[in-house]
C-alpha cells in the first residue's frame, strides 16, 4: 500500500485546520452581550444586631435617586445619613472568562451617629441579550464605619478616619444554567485607581463627597475540550491507513 507524502500532508493538515475552525466558532459562541444591569439592597445589619429590609424605617431608608439604588443609614450631625448607592451599567459585550464592569459602587461617608451598618446585601440583576436570560446574584457587603479620632487611633485614608467597604476574603460565586450549560458569576472586586485592578478592598475618606468606585465581575463556563492538533493527525493517519486498505481489498477482489 503506497502513500502520497504530498496528499498526506494536505489531508492531515487539512483535519488541523479544521479542527482550528471548530475551536474558534466555539469561542465566538461564548460571546455575551449585556443589556443592562440594575441593582437592589436588602439585609441590612446594624451593629445593634437587628436586620433592616425594604422598605425601611427611621434610621434606615431604602432610596431609588435616578438610576441609583441606594440605602442610607445612622442618625446624622448635619444633613445626610450615611450609606451605599450602586447604579448598574448600559449594554456591552464581552467573552466568557473576560472581566467586565457591573456597575458602579458609591459610599456616602457622613457624620452620623449609631445605629451603624456592619453589613448590608447587594442584588446585581444582569439583563442579558445574548443569550437572551436575565438573572439576579445575591452579594454581600461587609462595611467599617470608622469612629473618628485623631492619628494614630484612626490611620486609615487621606483624610483619616476612612469607612472601608470590603468583599470578604472567600467571596461565593454564583452560579445559572443556559440551554443545560453552568455559568458562574463571580465578583472580583473595586477598581483600584492607580493599578486599574480589581481589589477587594474599598477606602471611602469623610471628605464631604461620595466616594466611588467600579464593580467588576466574569463569567466562566466548563470549557469544552477541543482535540490537540497532534491527536487530529494521528487521526488523519488512521483513517488513511483505513481507506487504503479497503482500496486494497477492492483490487484484491
């Protein structure tokens, strides 16, 4: 049985390329492209250890300015209570295991009196295009409302005496099922505005403003194996060696 190296050559290379294709059509497939994203909050806890929800009450409002979503807390020294707004974002798109932005974190840091918040739920509502789904991911917020003192007894932030807002350390990843297939949300964190990377901290200083930043999240999904290029040859060998021998077999007959 004789071989053409040239033909081989071009059939196996052939099972390669593709092979190549396949794998890039399944990538594109990954594509997502968001609508929008809204937000929600809800759980919250004060350090008396009583938990707030919708729709509120004296110490505690639940607020939607605009496209924010806001909760504000504490009995306050001036004109506003403290608190958290999230406004979500308008329509992007990006591929599975890409980072992307939620929506954008805002912290009020006023001077306020007990009761403070030591944590408080954020549900992310992440409206989908494509493919065309729209789910909610539940997430939670642990809040340092610093008491203010002097150097050294309150160092953090520039001013000092900055809240921090924080994603705990073994944050949990959400996760939704498509046409029978798992994703999972995870959220990574703020956007460090001298690196651009996400953290899992945010400083918030008292400076009479509020203070923000963005959230940022993936989505990731078991990834479909796609044969290696040295196993389509291989394959490309066996399934000539195949056809010549029942060539073979026809010539014998």
């Amino acid at each position: 049985m004789k071989f053409n190296l040239s033909t081989l050559t071009k059939t196996t290379l052939s099972g390669v390329a593709i092979t190549a294709t396949l794998g890039c059509l399944a990538s594109s497939a990954d594509a997502l492209t968001l609508a929008s994203s809204s937000g929600s909050w809800s759980n919250v806890l004060l350090d008396n250890g009583i938990t707030v929800n919708p729709p509120g009450g004296n110490t505690v409002e639940f607020l939607t300015v605009g496209n924010e979503s806001q909760v504000r807390w504490g009995v306050p020294l001036s004109d506003e209570k403290s608190g958290l707004g999230f406004t979500g974002v308008t329509s992007q798109s990006f591929d599975v295991g890409e980072m992307f932005s939620v929506g954008t974190l805002r912290h009020f840091n006023q001077s306020v009196t007990q009761p403070f918040v030591t944590k408080a739920d954020l549900g992310i509502t992440l409206d989908f295009i494509t493919p065309s789904v729209s789910q909610t991911f539940n997430f939670t917020f642990d809040i340092n409302e610093t008491i203010n003192q002097p150097p050294p007894a309150c160092p953090v932030g520039n001013p000092p005496c900055a809240d921090i807002v924080t994603l705990p350390s073994t944050f949990p990843t959400e996760t939704f099922n498509i046409g029978g297939v798992d994703y999972t949300l995870e959220l990574l964190g703020f956007r460090d505005p001298v690196t651009g990377e996400p953290v899992k901290q945010f400083v918030s200083p008292e400076n009479g403003r509020p203070n923000s930043a963005t959230l940022f999240a993936k989505i990731t999904t078991p990834s479909e194996k796609v044969p290696e290029p040295t196993a389509m040859v291989g394959l490309g060998l066996f399934g000539l060696y195949l056809i010549g021998r029942r060539n073979q077999k026809q010539k014998l007959h």
